[in-house]
C-alpha cells in the first residue's frame, strides 16, 4: 500500500508513504539527520555518497543518496516479504535494515504509531530510532525481525558466457542515447556500432574474472550488470549493461543501459560491490 519508506516528493500524500522522519531545524537538523546517524553506526560509514566531484553534483541537497534508496527499496522488500514485526500492542514495529554496525550486529529501524494519522492527515507512523541487537528496545519485537532476501537460484548470479545476447537497440540507443559519453551522444549509428563492440568482448572478461557480473534487483527478479567501455582509453567502464535471462528461450536480453551513479545505486541494495568496475 505505501509507494515509498519516507516522503520521496513535494506534494505525494501521507497516506503513500509509511513514516515520518522528524527532524529540528532549530537544533541543526535537517531530513537527513537520521539517516546521519545510521551511516555512522555501519560498517561501511564512508560508502554512502559518491566520491567524486562529478557524481555529487548530481545529488546537490543529499549527503547520503546511496544509503536512503538502500534503506527504501530494503523496505518495500520486507513489506513484501512481510517481515515487518508489529509490537503485542501493535503502537511500535520495527524492520531490519539488512545492515550491521562494526561490531557485526544487525541494525533496526523502528517507529512508533501516529494514532490520529488518519484525522491530522499524518503518516501512520513516526520514525523512532535506530538500533541494534544490544538495545533493550528489541524487547518489543519478537521474533526478532529478519533480512530481506532476493536470491531464490544461486545460477542466477553467475553470468552463463555460453548463452547468446539479444539487446534492445532500439531501446538503448534510441530512447537512451542521453547516457551515451558526449561524444557519442550525437552519433547514434556510431554510438551503435560502439556498444555492440562492447557487448561482444564482454564475455572474455567474465570468462577471466566471474565476478565482474553483478546482481540487481529489478521488476521482482534477480538482473545482472556487465561494465561497458566505449571511449575510455584507460579501459574503465562508463556506462552498465542490464541484462536480463530468458530461462524459456536460454538466453540474455540486453534490456538497457545505466549510468554509473545508477548503477552502483541498484546494485548495493543486494550487496556492496567489489571494486573492480563498480565504485561509489
């Protein structure tokens, strides 16, 4: 029933989005506040924003872009999975974010119930806090909440370099050409023939280094994200190549192509990536 964890855009309604994230901008905070503090109880506190100057730009009012689409996408998965637990009460619930602190405890967010969300015209719940497995909170939660998953087959993580590629031109270049490097934005023949250049020598790198295909979900299923170079002299990847199988046909549809902050964006709710095309 919710479209999003938080409220995602100007105007969206209460009633599409499951909590409020309070916030006082007299005490110096600001929207992002909470999400501050859970970057700072994670393992991984300096992976949340991109790194370089031309990624954050993209992002001006966000400190941690990475970290509220994770967080986001995590909770549709758990409504989906319905691993959300209710307190006996049922005024408090909590989900687990999938993260962990340096010390390896699951995180948790919780919330408490906006009982007059309906009549004040509010969201159902009010954001509360995060914790982890220590706190005395988790006494409210039981059974303890659990991770979302998404890999059902193991095989579909591991790219197949025997099965043949079908892509959509038509869709990637045509409708997509924007994501192209400038200089063969303008080119949509060369563009082309580029791409598909690319896409041909992608199966010997996998062949050389299996874990160059990485997962993403996507439309409810398991995807994969191979590294395109174009132009780049230094052989680094500038757009990502969204595959998809085709169990019935035995083969992979080339479905589109992302940019890298997207890319990386996807990718890290499953997992963070190894390094070796695919950064923050």
């Amino acid at each position: 029933m919710y479209e999003s964890l938080t409220k995602k855009y100007k105007g969206q309604s209460p009633r599409e989005y499951f909590a409020h994230f309070p916030f006082n901008s007299e005490e110096g905070q600001t929207w992002e506040t909470s999400f501050s503090h859970l970057a700072k109880m994670t393992k991984n506190h300096d992976e949340w924003n991109f790194k370089t100057e031309e990624f954050r730009n993209k992002y001006p009012s966000q400190n941690y872009p990475i970290l509220t689409n994770y967080l986001n996408y995590t909770f549709l998965r758990v409504v989906e999975q319905n691993k959300i637990v209710y307190s006996k009460e049922g005024d408090k619930c909590c989900f687990n974010t999938g993260l962990q602190t340096k010390r390896g405890k699951d995180i948790f967010a919780t919330f408490f119930k906006n009982s007059q969300a309906k009549n004040r015209k509010q969201s159902d719940w009010t954001f509360y806090a995060f914790i982890d497995s220590y706190s005395d909170k988790m006494q409210y939660y039981t059974p303890t909440p659990e991770i979302a998953t998404y890999i059902e087959d193991a095989n579909d993580l591991v790219f197949d370099t025997n099965l043949e590629i079908d892509t959509n031109l038509t869709h990637i270049v045509e409708q997509n050409i924007a994501r192209f490097p400038s200089v063969l934005q303008g080119n949509s023949k060369m563009a082309e023939n580029i791409l598909l250049g690319s896409i041909q020598a992608l199966k010997e790198k996998v062949k050389r280094n299996y874990k160059i295909a990485i997962p993403h979900w996507y439309e409810g299923k398991i995807q994969l994200l191979l590294p395109l170079v174009l132009t780049n002299e230094e052989n680094l990847a500038e757009l990502a190549f969204v595959i998809d199988k085709d169990k019935k046909r035995n083969i992979y549809r080339g479905k589109t192509i992302l940019t890298m902050d997207m890319a990386y964006i996807d990718a890290r709710l499953i997992t963070k990536p190894d390094d070796d095309w695919l950064t923050p």
